[in-house]
C-alpha cells in the first residue's frame, strides 16, 4: 500500500510538471529570460524584436503561426538570441517582414532551427553571427518582397544547414564570411544575384545542391578563401579570386558494383580510383551486394581561377584469393553510378606434398562454390600412388 502511495504521489507530480512545462506567447514584444518551452499560440505582429531570447536552453515553438514584422531592417528581428545564450530551438511556423527572420547575435552555441518558412525578410532569411554548432534543417526562404541574403554566417564555425530552398535573393542565398567548417547540404538556390557568395572562409563543405538562374554568378569566392569543397553542387558559372588565391574543389559522387561473370556480387573487393598523374584519390571495398561506399572524385581544383582537372581516372576492381582484376577509364565531369566490374575466379595451381613426395593438382580438378568453399578433386593416379606410399607398399 505504502509502495502504490509513492507511486501515485510520483505520477502525479510528472503530470503536473507536464502541465506547467510551456509557457504561451500571444502577443510580442516578448523577452524570454528563463529556460522552458514557450508556445505561441496565435500570429503575432509588432515593430521591433517579437521574441528576445536571453537565456539557455529555451523551446519556442511557433505552432503554425506567422510573427509578421514591419519591414524594417535596422530594428525589427523576429527571433533575436542575445549574447552568449546556447541551447536554443526554434521550430514549426512562418516568420515573415523583419529586417532578420532569426538573428544568433553572438557566441550562441548548440542551437536548432527546424520547419520554418521565412517571407521577406529584408536583410537576412537566417543570421548566424560568431556562433557554433547551429543545426537548421528543413527551411524556406521565399521573398515576396525583398530579401538580401538568404542565409548569412559571418564568424561562425561548425555550423551544420541541410534540406533549404532559398529563392529570389537580391544579394545572395548563401554568403559565408569569415567562417570556417560549415556544412552545407541537400538545397536549391534559384534567381538570386549570386547563388553562394564566399569571402575569407575556408574549409567549407557545400554537397548535393542545385542553383540555377543566377544574375551575376552561381558561386563567387573573394580573396582569402582556401580549400572550399563543391560535392554534387550543379552550376554553370563561377569566379575564382586571384588575390591571396582562392580555392575552389569540385567533386562528384562515384558509386561501382563488382560481380562474378554470372552477376553474382563479389564481397570483400577493393575499388581504387587514381587520378590523370597516378595518385590515389579514393578507394572502397565492396559490401555483401558487391558495391562500394559513394566515393568522392575531384573533376578540378580552381586556384586563383586557374582549373586544374584530374581526370581521366584509372578506376581498378580486385580482389585476392585468385581473381582477376579488371580497370576502366573514366573522365569525371558528373555523377557516375553505373560501373560494373566482372572479376573471374581463376583456379589455382595446387601442389600436394608428403615428406619427400609431390604431386601437382591441375586446374580443372579445383572449383569454387558461391560461400567460398574451394573443392579439390585429387585424381585418382595421384590419390592412389600417395595412398600405397603412404602405407609402406612403395
């Protein structure tokens, strides 16, 4: 009895914790100062900052609703993460009409932004200033009226944006500043004045992206600008800096499968891709349906505007225990998933030894079965004169 009181005074305080979890926002300007979860819970406008987040670990959850600010780029921001506060999650809603849809500020750290889509925000769709280990995922950027930069990181590192599409930007979708190790991935950057904008940052990573309809370029990188890798990234145009030369790595995915004459999957053989001049560029083994993990190939190094291309590729299946081993040319401008590699067993010799006796096995007494067991027929002249040696007749 005494067990099932605790028991129950336990639920109950669960219940009542989960009931004063989340605090509602109806109206804004609001000024969140202590960690929890905060609920809007209808559209809010206003002039100025709508949600001013000054502490750690805060929730915000627009539920489908819209902030909706008044065009103002100096002053209005929709969501505004103070100084020095982590821990943040924006997610589910519309923020539209503020000079920043979400502004980090300054040393934010470990922070999430998901399911939003951002209408018109004048300067910046996203602003990631001086900030870290920022997650955003699963964002549109649409300007009905005019927005300069789609998503904006001026300072930061670490930072990891997936699953966007950004479109109509009067400066650039994306422009990373100063910011090193940033990932960027799986978007579409359409009708904007420059698609990716670069100016001394380096160590980016930028995969799976499409931009198209640029004005001026598709990807621009200013000075200063070292060692930035275009993964799978499909445009036409792009300007490489001379000054303190800028580096641009453009790469495409490669996938091969290697199989046995009769289409059954090799598993266990390595793929080794080697650029124009020999170096080993990057190398797989085969899984148990026989294909490589994605490879990544460099079609050219941009430095300073200057391309220099690494194809054609000497791309080579193999695999021990008595295959052959099979090479291919390719030249490197795209996406390439189709190879196939056919390897063939080739029976080895077998020499049979007993003491000072030896006999040699031919080849076609030696088959191979599909779980790698390898069968050895001995002939019977062979079996016999072993047998009666063995046994002291000869």
């Amino acid at each position: 009895m005494k067990r099932k009181l605790i028991m129950c005074i336990l639920l109950s305080a669960l219940f009542a914790v989960s009931l004063v979890s989340a605090t509602d926002i109806s109206s804004c300007p609001y000024d969140i100062t202590s960690s929890g979860t905060y609920d809007v819970v209808n559209n809010l406008s206003t002039a100025g900052v709508c949600l001013n987040v000054s502490a750690n670990n805060v929730i915000i959850d627009l539920h489908g609703y819209t902030l909706n600010g008044t065009d103002n780029w100096l002053t209005d921001d929709g969501v505004w993460i103070s100084d020095g506060f982590n821990y943040t999650t924006i997610k589910n809603g519309i923020v539209s009409n503020f000079g920043a849809g979400i502004f980090f500020r300054n040393y934010n750290y470990y922070s999430n932004v998901f399911n939003l889509t951002l209408i018109s925000n004048t300067q910046y769709g996203i602003a990631i200033q001086n900030s870290y280990y920022i997650n955003v995922t699963n964002i549109s950027i649409i300007p009905e009226g005019d927005t300069d930069v789609g998503i904006w990181i001026g300072g930061g590192s670490n930072n990891i944006l997936r699953n966007m599409i950004i479109e109509s930007c009067d400066d650039s979708g994306i422009t990373i500043d100063t910011s090193t190790n940033n990932i960027l991935a799986s978007m579409t950057i359409n009708l904007s004045n420059y698609g990716i904008y670069i100016d001394t940052s380096s160590h980016n990573k930028f995969t799976d992206i499409n931009i198209s309809d640029s004005t001026t370029k598709d990807v621009w990188l200013q000075s200063n600008s070292i060692n930035n890798t275009f993964l799978n990234v499909s445009y036409i145009t792009e300007l490489v800096s001379s000054r303190s030369p800028s580096q641009l790595i453009r790469k495409w995915h490669y996938q091969a499968k290697v199989q046995e004459p009769d289409t059954n999957p090799i598993q266990g053989a390595s793929v080794k891709a080697k650029n124009i001049t020999g170096i080993l560029i990057d190398s797989s083994t085969t899984d148990v349906n026989g294909f490589t993990d994605l490879m990544e190939l460099t079609e050219y190094v941009n430095t300073g505007g200057t391309k220099t291309y690494y194809s054609n590729y000497t791309i080579t299946a193999s695999k021990g225990g008595g295959y052959s081993s099979s090479s291919i040319s390719r030249n490197i401008t795209g996406n390439k998933f189709d190879d196939v590699f056919t390897l063939t067993f080739i029976p080895q010799t077998v020499i049979v030894r007993y003491e000072d006796e030896t006999a040699t096995i031919p080849q076609n007494h030696i088959e191979r079965f599909d779980d790698g067991t390898i069968e050895i027929n001995v002939p019977k002249n062979i079996f016999k004169r072993f047998y009666r040696w063995i046994i002291g007749l000869d």
